[in-house]
C-alpha cells in the first residue's frame, strides 16, 4: 500500500512517528509536499503576492500527481489555534482530490466542526482516532 500524508504544516513535527510506524507495517508513505523545507510558503511570501501564488499552483499540482500515486491520503488533523481536529484550506483541497480518484481517504482524529464539516462528511473518510493499525494494506 501507499498512503500520501496530508495536513497543516504546523503538524509536520509530528509525522516522523506515523511515518515510522506506517513503514514497520510495510507501508510505502509519501510525506507532505513541503515536509523537507517547511519554511518554503513563508520565505516565497517575502518575494510577494505572484510568487506565493506561483508557488501554491506548483503544490497543487504536486499533490495531484502524488494522489494519482497512492490508494490512500491520511490526513493528521490535530487542534491548531484552539480549533479542534483542524483542516485547512489546502489540506481540504487534497482530500476532496483524493475523493475525485476514488482513493481511499483516513483521517486521523474526527472531522472539524464547521462550514466544511458536510462536505468532508461527504467524502466518507474513515476515522481512526490515531490508532493507525486500522489502515488497512
């Protein structure tokens, strides 16, 4: 199995574990476009609007090809600024592409509440309340 880890880039220092554990299970795991430079969207923001911009459309684009690759996305949503099982807007973006590949989508705590809470409802990603033995090969 290959399975694409999605989520804010303030989790990224909370990956290497799940990484490690998915991989002794014999799972091949594609890691977060900007997971080996995570300052990457804030140095671009320093070159200005058309640059940040630019850079977003070549994330987007990347992590199409990286979906296309893999049979699942497992999004690791912790609480981020007192927002409990946050996803953010790109983060939502890769899931609902995962969804359109008929890829199989895992969330590792529940889905936020809020204004997308039907629509990531609506994708029918399986929750595993961080016990990932529930990702199936």
């Amino acid at each position: 199995m290959r399975i694409f880890i999605i989520s804010s880039a303030s989790f990224y220092d909370r990956l290497a574990p799940i990484k490690e554990y998915l991989e002794k299970k014999g799972v091949k795991v594609i890691m977060p476009n900007t997971y080996d430079t995570p300052n990457l969207e804030k140095e671009t923001w320093k070159k200005g609007h058309k640059a940040h911009a630019e850079l977003i459309k070549e994330l987007f684009h990347l992590s199409e090809q990286k979906i296309k690759s893999v049979d699942a996305v497992l999004c690791v949503n912790f609480e981020k600024h007192g927002i409990p099982n946050y996803i953010g807007g790109a983060t939502f973006i890769e899931i609902y592409e995962a969804f359109k590949n008929n890829k199989m989508i895992y969330l590792y705590h529940d889905i936020p509440n809020g204004m997308l809470y039907d629509e990531i409802a609506g994708f029918d990603p399986i929750i595993i309340h961080e016990d990932l033995d529930l990702i199936k090969k």
